[in-house]
C-alpha cells in the first residue's frame, strides 16, 4: 500500500500550496456555481456553508 500512502501525500503537498489552493478554490466555487444554477439559486445559503467546510477540510485559508 505504499503506493496509495505516496500518492496521498503528493496530494496533500499539492493542495498545500499556494497554486493548490488556488486549483482547489476555483473548484470550489465552479462546484458551488454550478448547484446554485441546478437548484435556481434556492439553496445557495447551503451551498455557500458546504463550500466554505469544503475549502476548510482541504485548503490553508
């Protein structure tokens, strides 16, 4: 499995800097436009709140 726990930790290194944060950011707000558009725009508290635990669980800011 040492295989996996590299490549976890590439990841992690990925997303712990600054141009990771920026992919992850934009992912993010893509994800979270793009459910906002689904639900017209009537569920975009619970988007923004999943969105931001999102980006709190995987980016530095």
């Amino acid at each position: 499995m040492g295989g996996i726990d590299d490549l976890k930790g590439k990841a992690s290194d990925a997303l712990d800097s600054d141009k990771g944060e920026k992919a992850s950011d934009a992912a993010l707000d893509k994800g979270g436009d793009a459910a906002s558009k689904a639900t017209g725009g009537k569920h975009d508290d619970a988007i923004d709140k999943g969105t931001q635990q999102a980006d709190s669980k995987l980016g530095r800011e």
